[in-house]
C-alpha cells in the first residue's frame, strides 16, 4: 500500500495515455493473478487482450472497471488515479466516493449481459443518465433512443430483455452502457454467451463504434479473427503477464514467442 | 343448539371479532414487513454494529416463544415504565416475532438476486443506496413474494394468541362463547372455519394475485 504513496499523482506531458496501469498486481489469496502489469491505452485506441482461460485477461478489465481491488501499483485514467486518489501530496487508496466518480469514465459490458429484468430496454438505457448524471428525462430519453437506433434496436425499445434475444440484450447492454458517455468502453467477452448466428449482429455493432467514434475500447475476446479486423492492438496474456503484443497482423501473422504461437495453433485447430 | 340458531346467536359476536382479528392482522404485517426489511438490510451491512443488532434481535425473536414474546410486552414491559395498550400490545408482538422470520427472506432474496445484477449496476455509477433501490430490491421483492405469503399464514394464525391478553378478537369470542355455552365444537369449529377462510380464499388469492401483478410488471413469466 505505501509503496504506491510515491507513484504520480496525475500524468503530465504529451502523449498522456487514456489508461495506464502502473505495475499493477491483483493477488486471490496466495495466488498472483497478475503481476506488477504495465499497459498504456491511448485515447482512441482498440486494444483486445487474448489469452487461454486464467491467465488474467478478464481481471484486467474487472479492475479497471473497479469490481476488483488491487494489490499493488496504480491505475490511472485520463491521467488521474483511479484506484487511489491524491491526499497531502501523496496517493491513498480511493474511498467508495471518489471510485464512484472516476468510474463513471468507464463504462462495461458484460459477458451475460446483465440487462436490468424489471425495466425495458429504454428504462435500461436511461437509467444510468437519469439516476446517475441526473440528466433530465426528455435528454436522457433522446440520447438513449439515439443509441438504440445505432444499435440497431429501437423497435424493441419498449421490450423486457426477457422478451430479446441474447444478441439484442447484448446490443441494448451496449447502448447503456455508451448512454453514459464513457471515455473508456470495456467489452468483456460479450460475444461468449452467444448463439454462433447472433454473434455478427454484436460484432457488427462493436466494428461500428471503432468506425465512427473516438471512443478507447479494451477487449477481451475469443474471437480471433475479429480481434485481428478491428484491433489496434493486441496483447497476448499467459499466465498473470503480458506475452506479447502487438499490431494484429503481426501478432497473427507472425508470433515472435513460443508461447503465443502454441496458443494461436491450438485456437486454430479447435475451430 | 342448531347450527343455525347458533349461527344467528353469536354470529355478530364472531364477526366482530373477526373484525378485531383482520385489524390485529394488517397492523401486525405492518409491523412485521418493516421489521423484516430493516433487519434484512441490517444483517448484510458491512458496520458490524448494525449488522450485530439485527443478528441479535433475529435470534432472540426467532429463538424464544411467541407467547412468553407477548407477555413480555404486554406484563413485563410496564414494570421498565413501557406501559402499552393490549390492543397494540398484540400485534407489536406478533409482528415484532413474524418479523423475525421476514428478516431471513429479504436478506436470502437479496442475495439471490444474480450477481450480474449488482455488477451493472454498480458499473453505472450508482451508489449503494440507489443501487438497493432502483435495482435490486424490486427484484429480490419478486424473489421473496412466495415465502412471504407462507409467512403471513403463519402470521394469521399467530394473532390467535393475543386473546390471551384479552384482545378481543375471534378466538377471544369463541373462548367466551365457549365458557358461557358450553358448545365447544360449535364455539371453536366456528373459529377454525374462519382463520381457514381467512387464510385460503382472502390472503392466498391476495398474495398470488400481487405475485403475478407484480411478475407481469416485470415480463418475467
């Protein structure tokens, strides 16, 4: 904990990342789930971690999004500390109050969506804008319809998610999570739960935000070849530490460790 | 005695305490309901005061008899200088006890709601209160629904037992009836058919018909 007092209290200069991790280490108990994790995102940049299963990659967007405390080392977002915050010149870890508003740069989703069952896909997308950023109704209305006719899913807006199928909760989960207005959108294997046929519909949306907003995206994804069209950058992840990484034809194309070349084969063999 | 004649004797007298037994009962889940979601919230909170005080109360209600609970507030409760009427007396009893119990069902419906749920929410920025309030507990609320419509049975036919501090309520008359008449099966088989009644064909269809209001609502049928 003291080890971080020196760390910087904001960042300065040019070229200041969106996301920085700073030496990070996450640790369950004994086990060192990732250790001291150095990652710079810059803004605008579409970074997707790969990795087999354990190797950390879905810890890296669960601390960033703060479900998950850290052990060591600093996050920063836009240059401010996000796991700690500046007192007397030095960085403590950040109390409930100043997490809540760093994090609301932030926005996820999620692997099962995690749509809210009581409301509709509308209510979904305005309820962060209205309770949260206290946005007036009739603004939070207007933008969340704007985002549902990107997604896609504006004739559904007045459906329960359980009356969608799980490519359009994922979209309408896409939509609330943007009616936010993050700086940083994390996607956390949000093709995984899908069926094979719906998958293109989410993906289709995802390749649209890279396309047409300026927004910094980290990924963790399966899915390979989509990693590969619209990454620009991937980071291998095997065992608690960044592998590789790398532009995504390189990465692909022409893995430099042993490591990544076992895993790119057998993710190719096995589909 | 026909039954019919008896019926037309004591009729008002049942009625009237039947009337006492509706109000005993809506006061009472009042009590209990309140009681219940308080002590739920309490026992997941992370202050340990406030999580002790709702393990405390939950053990000594749930652990210890209604009846000893009753007197205690109704006999006991005077001589600390807490005088109340037997009136609220009764139902504070019984709500306080049923409440208890209520408590073990907001905390588990809390805790059932997925954790997918909290993550969302709290991925939206919303405070904790906000995050209980807006999202989980109109959710847990539909959880729980089913047993508490168990629990309000059992909270019915727990208001038996303030006739023992003399509120006159159904079974306070039949008791009456029973002493002046000596018709037992009429005097107690009237009060059985009434708590049945009570409980089959006015609070089961209430809680059923709130569950599917409540279910269809949320388009989670």
């Amino acid at each position: 904990m003291d080890e971080t007092a020196d760390y910087p209290l904001e960042l300065t200069g040019e070229d200041v990342p969106m996301v920085r991790f700073l030496n990070v280490t996450k640790r369950y108990g004994p086990l060192t789930v990732l250790d001291k994790l150095n990652l710079d995102v810059a803004e605008g940049e579409m970074v997707s971690v790969i990795g087999p299963s354990g190797s950390g990659k879905t810890t890296v967007l669960r601390m960033l999004m703060t479900l998950e405390t850290i052990n060591g080392g600093v996050i920063y977002v836009d240059g401010k500390p996000l796991t700690h915050m500046p007192k007397g010149g030095r960085l403590v870890p950040a109390d409930p109050r100043y997490l809540r508003r760093m994090r609301a740069n932030i926005g996820m989703c999620f692997q099962h969506f995690n749509l809210f069952p009581h409301m509709t896909a509308l209510q979904n997308c305005m309820e962060g804008p209205v309770q949260v950023l206290g946005l007036p109704k009739a603004e939070a209305r207007a933008r969340s319809e704007e985002l549902l006719e990107m997604v896609g899913m504006i004739d559904k807006k007045d459906q329960h998610p359980s009356r969608l199928s799980g490519g359009q909760q994922q979209r309408v989960a896409i939509a609330r999570a943007l009616a936010m207005r993050p700086k940083v959108m994390l996607f956390d294997e949000v093709t995984s739960a899908l069926d094979p046929e719906v998958i293109g519909e989410v993906t289709n949306v995802i390749r649209k935000l890279v396309a047409e907003f300026k927004l910094t995206m980290l990924m963790v994804t399966h899915q390979m070849g989509f990693a590969r069209d619209i990454s620009d950058r991937v980071c291998f992840f095997y065992a608690g530490r960044i592998e590789e990484q790398g532009p995504p034809d390189a990465l692909f194309g022409n893995p430099q460790r042993e490591r990544t070349q076992q895993f790119l084969s057998a993710v190719k063999d096995a589909g | 005695m026909s039954l019919w004649h008896f019926l037309q004797t004591f009729g008002p007298r049942l009625l009237d305490g039947t009337l006492v037994t509706v109000e005993q009962f809506f006061l009472a889940a009042v009590v209990a309901v309140a009681i219940a979601v308080a002590a739920g919230l309490m026992k997941l909170s992370r202050n340990l005061a406030l999580k002790g005080v709702a393990v405390i109360y939950i053990e000594i209600f749930r652990g210890t008899s209604l009846l000893v609970q009753l007197y205690w507030i109704f006999f006991v409760l005077p001589l600390f200088g807490i005088t109340l009427p037997k009136f609220a007396a009764g139902f504070m009893a019984v709500g306080m006890n049923l409440g208890a119990y209520g408590a073990e069902l907001v905390r588990g419906a809390i805790q059932a709601v997925p954790r997918g749920q909290w993550e969302a929410a709290y991925a939206l920025s919303m405070s904790p209160a906000r995050r209980m309030r807006r999202i989980i507990l109109p959710q847990a609320l539909l959880i729980m629904l089913p047993p508490w419509g168990n629990l309000l049975i059992e909270l019915l036919k727990g208001t038996a037992l303030v006739a023992l501090i003399s509120v006159t309520d159904l079974m306070f008359q039949s008791k009456q009836i029973n002493a002046s008449t000596y018709l037992s099966a009429q005097s107690f088989g009237a009060a059985l058919v009434i708590y049945y009644i009570l409980a089959r064909f006015l609070l089961t269809p209430a809680m059923r018909w709130l569950e599917t209001t409540l279910r269809r609502r949320q388009e989670r049928s």
